[in-house]
C-alpha cells in the first residue's frame, strides 16, 4: 500500500515509530535544559516528567509503574534519588509495611509548577506553528490509536 505522495505506508510507520522514539528523548532534553536554566542540576529530564506525572496527589510507587509510565528498576532507582534530594516524600501503608506512598515537597511543586508553565509555552508554540490548534488534536487521535493498537497487540498477540 501506498499513500498520497507514493511513498510505502509501512515505510512511513517505520519513520514514526522512530520519530515517537526521537521525540521523547528531545522533550526529555527541554526538560533538562529548563531545569538548568532556573538552576536544577541535580535532576535530569526523566526525573522532573517524574514529579509531573505524580502530581498533586499521594500516588503508590506501584500505581506509576502499573500505569505503564515506568519500568519498576528505573522507579526504584528515581525514587530514591528524588527523595535523597528531597523532592518526595515517602511514606509506608499501615495495612502494608511493602506498600509505599510518595508525595511532592514544596521544593518538587516549585520545579514542577515550571514545567507546567514551559509545557504550557511550548503548547502555544506548536498551534502558532501549525496554525492552530486542530492539527494538534489530530496528531493526539492519531497517535491515541497507534497506542491502542499497541497495547492491543501486547494483550491479545498479533493478527
């Protein structure tokens, strides 16, 4: 199969599946790049997504990994360097001395306030530079599909 300009369509899922990949690394990199421009070294990019993901809430170690955002080694590791910093704090379940919560100090609601405010910049750059903010919605649905086919094929095997 081929599409509008003639070009093979699995040579076209080939290219954005590494541009998903390269695209994660680059964010990665502006997050690393803000937090050195307001004065964060010791963090890096995956860490400052990290604190953004958990939020205002007091989430379960086990709940971030379960949500597929992290690999349980990569948390552990996160975690603990986090809390050494301290940006979480951790507390263990009463019901469950194995089951440990975190949460956001002030000092990770500080840095995580600014990448909310870069994400927030970058947004309206993107729609500036698309032209509005229908592509971006677009984009968003098509790649939400590509994740269901995914998570399809983990689940149920392939065709």
């Amino acid at each position: 199969m081929v599409n509008k300009k003639g070009r093979p369509v699995s040579r076209e899922y080939i290219e954005l599946t590494q541009l998903i990949e390269r695209l994660h690394r680059r964010f990665l990199d502006v997050l690393r790049t803000e937090l050195k421009r307001i004065g964060v070294r010791e963090l890096n990019g995956v860490q400052a997504l990290l604190l953004s993901n958990i939020g205002d809430e007091e989430i379960l170690i086990r709940d971030l990994i379960e949500r597929g955002y992290y690999q349980g080694s990569n948390v552990s590791y996160n975690i603990k360097k986090l809390t050494d910093f301290g940006y979480l704090e951790q507390e263990r379940a009463e019901h469950d001395k194995r089951t440990v919560a975190i949460r956001l100090t002030d000092k990770a609601k500080t840095v995580v306030d600014r990448v909310k405010e870069l994400e927030a910049e970058n947004s309206k750059a993107f729609q500036d530079a698309l032209g509005g903010a229908e592509t971006l919605t677009d984009a968003c649905e098509t790649l939400g599909k590509l994740e269901r086919i995914w998570d399809d094929y983990i689940r149920y095997g392939g065709r």
